[in-house]
C-alpha cells in the first residue's frame, strides 16, 4: 500500500509543471501593449471627432463611440488571429507560397513542401500566438463603450 502512495506521488510531481519566474513576471506586458493601442486609437478617434470642444452630452456619445470603435477593432484583429491559428488559412497561405515561389531566381528551396498535408503537418508543430491578448483588451474596451452608451441615453 506503501509503495503505491508512493509511486502515485512521484507520478504526480513529474507531470507537475512549475512556471518560470521569467513568464511570471512579464506576461502582463502583451495585454498593456494592445491596450496602449487601444488607447492610441481611442485618443486618435477623440481628437478627429473634436470631442473636447463639444458639448457634455456630445463628449459621452464620442466618447463611447471611441471606446466602441476601438473594442470592435481590436476584437476584429484578435479573432483574426485566432482564426488563423486554427488553420483557416492555410490553403491560402501554401497557394500563394506555391505560387510566388514559382517566380524566385533561387529554386532550392520550391520543393520544401511537396503537399499540402506536409506543409500542414509542419505547421501543426509550430507554437501559436495567444489571441487573449487581444480579445481581452478589446472586451474591456467594448465593455467602457457600452456602459458609456447606456450613460448618452440616459442623460
């Protein structure tokens, strides 16, 4: 009975994985770097519409327009990366890579994938960017938005 607590447990700490005090400590910086985007665009959506001469009531409504337009852009770009991850175009990607590799001077290397099925297997092995580091920005722009759309209104 011994041995197979025993067993169990060095089982347990080697499928244990401990995170690396470097991720600790910078995984925050991705989500500050789209939400100064974010930030950005919002600023640049501000100014165009002239919204610090307006009027309070029309300060809100650009105000929420900004902060709407941005979460929907970002939003826009983190789906996009997400549903690139998920292989939608990949067909694309190797056609246009046949393709343009037809017209290089340099034809070592137009044979590095002879099929689609082994440019996708070379690909499945790659690692894949996060897409929450958008999305998850671009819902707490659309959530400052919507709650400063309900304030238009009401007021």
């Amino acid at each position: 009975m011994e041995e197979f607590k025993e067993s169990q447990t060095t089982e347990i700490s080697k499928t244990e994985q401990v995170p690396s005090e470097s991720t600790g400590k910078r995984s925050w910086i991705p989500y500050l770097v789209w939400s100064l985007v974010g930030l950005a665009a919002a600023i640049y959506i501000l100014v165009s519409k002239e919204a610090f001469q307006a009027n309070s009531r029309n300060f809100v409504r650009i105000l929420s327009d900004a902060f709407f337009t941005t979460g929907v852009l970002l939003g826009g770009g983190g789906l996009l990366v997400f549903f690139t991850q998920r292989g939608t175009f990949d067909a694309l990607r190797y056609s246009f890579g046949s393709l343009f590799s037809l017209f290089k001077k340099d034809q070592s290397d137009t044979a590095k994938y002879a099929s689609y099925s082994r440019y996708k297997e070379s690909k499945a092995g790659q690692e894949r960017i996060r897409c929450r580091y958008a999305l998850i920005p671009a819902a707490a722009f659309l959530t400052i938005g919507t709650v400063l759309t309900i304030v238009f209104y009401m007021v």
